[in-house]
C-alpha cells in the first residue's frame, strides 16, 4: 500500500523530537523526493484534460517536475500572457490504486479489532480515510477548496494562499499561481548548517538568520492554525513541511488543498474553552468542552476522566500563568486518555493537534526552548477579550468571575498581561498612526502596559466584551479590586487623565479671566500671542485616549452601579472615599504644577524641560 505508507511516513517526518532526527530526516525525502512517472505522460494528460496540445496554454513548461507526491506531481510553467504557475498532474490509473488500498486497509483493521477485541470499528478510520482520499482524486474539488481557503483568509495578511487558474483546471489537472517562498526543510538545513542543494555550507551569520525566519514561520504557523480553529472553521488539513512555504515578505504560504476540515461553530468555541480551561487548571471544565465536541463517549465516568486528566496534566509547571511544557508532552498524554477511555477523535481535532505539535517539530530546530502555549496563548486571550459572541463571553466570565460573580483578579491579571504582549491587540485599539506599546509580561513595564492596554481598550469599539464583563460582575468586588495592591498601575494612569482634566480647566479659566480683563482695559494683560502660547504650552501627563475614560457614559453607568453595590459595606466605602480623595488631591497637586510651568515659559522664558509623562505617583 505505498499510497497509504507514504501518508504515514510523511506526517512522521515531522517529529523528530519523538521518532529521531535520523529517521525523520529519512522520512523527510518522502515530501518532494517520491519518484515521478514520465513526462510525456504528464503532458498525454494536460493535452485530454484541456482539449488541446499543452502548447495552447503555456509558453513554458519545465522538463521534470519540481515536486512529486502520493497522487500526483507539479511542474513549473508559463503561461501565454507570461504568469507563473504550478501545473499539478494527477497520476494515472490513481483511482483504482485507492479503492484497492483502502479495501486492503479495511479488511487489515477488521482483523485488528478482532485480535484486540476493542469495543469500537476501526474500519471506520479506513472509510473517513477513503473518503478523504476520493475527495483528492478530483482536482475540480481541490480548486474548489483552494478559492474557499482564499476566500477566508484573505483578510489575515499574514496568510498567503495562491490563486486557482480556474480556466486551466479540470478534474486530472490543477494549474495555480505560482508561490515564491522557501521550503520549511530548506529552512532546517540552513539553521543547522547542513548543505542543501549546490550550496556546501552556511556562516553564522546566515545560520542565525535562518533560524530567525524558521521560528518566524512556526509563530506564524501556530497564529494560522488558531486563525482555521477559532475565526474561520476552514483547516487546512494537511500541513507537513512540502506543503508551507515562507515567502520573502515573511508571510507563510499553503500548498495542496485537497483536504479541507469544515468546523461547526459549537465546537469552534468547545474547542477555545477547552485551550482556556488546560491553561487555566479547570479540569472539570476541560472534560465538559470535551464532551461537547463529542470526544468523549456517552456512558463515559466523566469523575474518572477528571480525575485521570487532572493527574496526567496536574503536573505541568506554569510561566507567567502559560503551560511551561512541550505540546507533545501534552499531546501524548491525551493520546493516552484517548485509548483509555476509547474517546472518539473528530478529524478537526486530529487535525489541530497534528498541525501544532508538527509546528513545535520544526521549531526545535531553530529554539529546543520554544513552547506551543507561549506561541498560542495571547492569540486565544486577544479572542476572548474582542470576540463579543455570547459563546465567547460565556467562557471568559466563567475563567475570571465565581460563581458570586466576583473577580478571580489572579486569572484576570493572567489574561491582561498576555493580552498586553500581543502586537495586534494593541494596534487594534490604538488611535491611527500611534505607536503601539512595547509591551512585556511581567514586571513594572508590564504592569504599566497592562495598564495602558486596559484604559485604551474600555472606551474603544472593540472594548464592548470589557466593558460587558465590567457590567456583569459583582460592583463591590470591582471597587475591591481598584483599591488594591494590584492596581496601583491603573489609579496612576487615571490620576495623570484627571490631572490633566483639571489643567484644561484652569487653563481655560486663566485665558477666560484674561480676556476678560483685556476688555476691562488693564495695561498688565498679555498679548494674543502670551495668550496663543498658554493654550498650547506643557503636554498633557496622559494621551488623550486616559481623558476619553472620564467622557465615556458607558463607563459612568458601570461605576455608577459599582458605586451603588459599595453602599452595603461602610468599611469598603470609606477605603475607597479615601483612595479617591488622595488621588483627586494628587491630581490637583500635578495640575497646579503645570499651570506653574506654564505661566513661568510665558513670562519669564523657556525653564529647565521636566519630564511631565514620567512624574512618580504613588498612594
């Protein structure tokens, strides 16, 4: 069954963190290396599918094929109005070498099951894997699938897919745009030093930027996965390293789209619970997104699986509240709970698993540091902090708010500072043209960009699943929480924005008297130009979006409540008059100090620059 062997060896080649670099890089050749059949019966075939002699249709066609795989093999051409393009030829006689393959595999799993005496068919694997195949034998449905695929992804510009020659297509023959971009193998060899192709050898400094690229690719590669799981319900479903390219812009291409995987929304955010809830330690949780994706069995002891879950994976150390594991370690253990409990794998979820640990595969080459969950995490948060679909919702107060609804402030804190790290996130929230944070995980510029993302976020439009979570939870518990140790960072950020409300004031207020004492007739007022100078001298101490926070109504109406739910305990109520009192006396103190600047550049000169935007404030 080569058909069938080869698939196995091709999937495996990308782990050699498990079966060894010496046998990947075997298994490897697998991808581009499988022996092709002759070029006059490529071209026999180009010439029935078309209706015409292959010169037609293109001016250029290479004489052997730049890659050969299982069902058929691709040759480069040129078309007659000079685009480049990929020619993929199906193999002849394919279809009967399938049904044979699979009737042998089926009968091969029967005897399995027999032997083994499991309680479920895996003749059914040998069907889903029939019908998959079958789908492959007709390149009309893998254009199909390739302008789809397009279709939903065009919007990540991250995500490169090549165009369909839909005119130069039919069911034996798929001719698409041709894709620059290097192979993820190539990469490896680089990164390593090892010769490919006429190239003998790499220096540093080129094996240093290999690498770069190489863990580029994986980031991106783990983002795109994340993107078919949790956005587009579109995987790909076949991602092995003959299959990806990373092309010069830095973008990561896709080949081959047989295969598709369509997901149900339901399972869509089964699935992004489930992510939430191995992070988050929610074992109980974990095995209810399990069986809502209809993995595990009904009839299943959901104690047992819990408890075996929360043994298998309660053993996983965390940095900076993310996994600090390998997601094979994770996988294998899954594998394990699956055979126990006889849990039924729907292929997406094959399909995901498969994709991210053979991603880790590549990176190991590049990083034997890199984890999958650092890579993957702030992608899931910056999801649940955006995405205002009730499902999503439902999954992020169940991780940060109790069943009282209070705040869990150790896992919101968790989620904002990974949110923080995400460059997207806060592009997403920033005014045009503003320079996003650089923004860390821990520490005191972490708690500052925290912070900032926070008050940038409330007032915005995609700050509606924030402001919702505000609104939702227990008020009490929100004042709480704002008076704390915690949230030193964010009364700073909100004093400057009050601070610089007061400065606006008196500015006003100085100008208006002015003014008004010009009409009056006094010789000691300024002139137009003193008066031009005041309203434009001394920068804020915050950026205009701080000010926005105390303007917003929807943020008046969620404090307002918070407010009303603080009456029922007087001790927390005089806590907080008091920590509001300092700040407003704070604030003032930093306006009163501006105005004095101001009004010493007007009549006296320029004096010594401080540094407004980084005065200490402490409670």
């Amino acid at each position: 069954m080569p058909l069938l062997t080869d698939a196995v060896g091709q999937s495996l080649s990308t782990r050699p963190d498990i079966i060894g670099p010496e046998i990947s890089k075997a298994l490897s050749g697998l991808h581009d290396q499988i022996p092709p059949f002759p070029r006059d019966v490529a071209m026999k075939i180009i010439e029935e599918e078309l209706g015409s002699p292959v010169e037609a249709f293109f001016r250029y066609m290479s004489k052997e094929p730049v890659a050969a795989a299982s069902f058929g093999q691709v040759y480069r051409g040129v078309t007659l109005d000079g685009s480049n393009v990929a020619v993929k030829v199906q193999r002849p006689n394919l279809h009967h070498v399938v049904v044979r393959d699979i009737y042998i595999l089926r009968i091969a799993l029967g005897l399995v099951q027999k032997i083994a005496k499991r309680k479920s068919d895996p003749r059914l694997y040998a069907d889903e894997l029939g019908r998959g195949l079958s789908g492959e034998l007709d390149y009309t449905l893998e254009a199909a699938n390739a302008s789809e695929f397009l279709e939903a992804h065009s919007s990540y510009s991250f995500i490169r897919v090549p165009k369909v020659l839909q005119h130069l297509s039919r069911k034996r023959v798929l001719t698409m745009e041709w894709m620059v971009g290097e192979n993820p193998s190539d990469l490896i060899s680089a990164s390593s030093g090892e010769s490919v192709a006429r190239v003998s050898g790499y220096s540093e400094r080129q094996q240093t930027d290999a690498k770069r690229r190489l863990l580029d690719l994986v980031k991106k590669g783990v983002e795109a996965s994340l993107v078919q799981l949790l956005d587009t319900g579109l995987l790909h479903a076949d991602t092995h390293p003959g299959n990806v390219r990373y092309t010069s812009s830095g973008q990561i291409g896709f080949l081959d789209f047989g295969l598709l995987c369509r997901m149900e929304k339901k399972h869509q955010y089964a699935m992004l619970a489930s992510i939430v809830h191995i992070v988050n330690g929610d074992w109980p949780s974990l095995v209810h997104a399990l069986t809502e994706m209809d993995i595990i069995r009904p009839g299943t002891s959901i104690q047992r699986v819990t408890m075996d879950l929360e043994y298998a994976l309660g053993e996983v150390e965390f940095k900076d509240g993310i996994p600090d594991v390998k997601f094979s370690k994770v996988l294998g253990k899954i594998w394990s709970m699956a055979l126990k409990y006889h849990f039924r794998m729907p292929p997406y979820y094959t399909l995901v698993l498969r994709s991210l640990a053979s991603l880790e595969g590549l990176a190991i080459a590049a990083d034997k540091n890199f984890k999958t969950f650092e890579a993957a995490y702030p992608y899931v948060v910056q999801k649940l902090l955006t995405d205002n679909s009730p499902a999503t919702r439902r999954i992020l107060h169940s991780v940060v708010l109790n069943r009282r609804k209070e705040f869990q402030w150790q896992k919101l804190s968790l989620f904002l500072r990974v949110g923080a790290t995400r460059k997207s996130l806060q592009q997403l929230v920033a005014p045009n043209g503003e320079a996003s944070l650089n923004c860390s995980p821990g520490g005191v510029n972490g708690a500052v960009d925290v912070a900032n993302l926070v008050l940038r976020l409330l007032p915005s439009k995609d700050g509606v699943v924030l402001r919702r979570l505000l609104m939702t939870a227990d008020g009490a518990s929100l004042i709480r929480m704002m008076i704390s140790k915690e949230a030193t960072f964010f009364r700073q950020q909100l004093c400057k924005a009050i601070a610089d409300l007061l400065y606006q004031w008196m500015v006003e207020g100085i100008i208006a008297m002015i003014q008004h004492g010009s009409q009056l007739g006094l010789r000691s007022a300024p002139n137009n130009r003193d008066l031009s100078s005041l309203s434009r001298l001394s920068s804020p101490l915050s950026d205009n979006y701080h000010q926005s926070l105390l303007r917003d109504r929807r943020l008046k109406v969620i404090f307002l409540k918070a407010l009303d739910s603080v009456r029922r305990d007087p001790v927390l109520t005089v806590r907080f008059c008091w920590v509001s009192f300092i700040m407003f006396m704070t604030a003032s103190a930093l306006a009163c100090h501006r105005i004095v600047v101001s009004l010493s550049e007007i009549y006296l000169g320029p004096v010594v620059s401080l540094p407004s935007k980084r005065v200490a404030i402490s409670f």
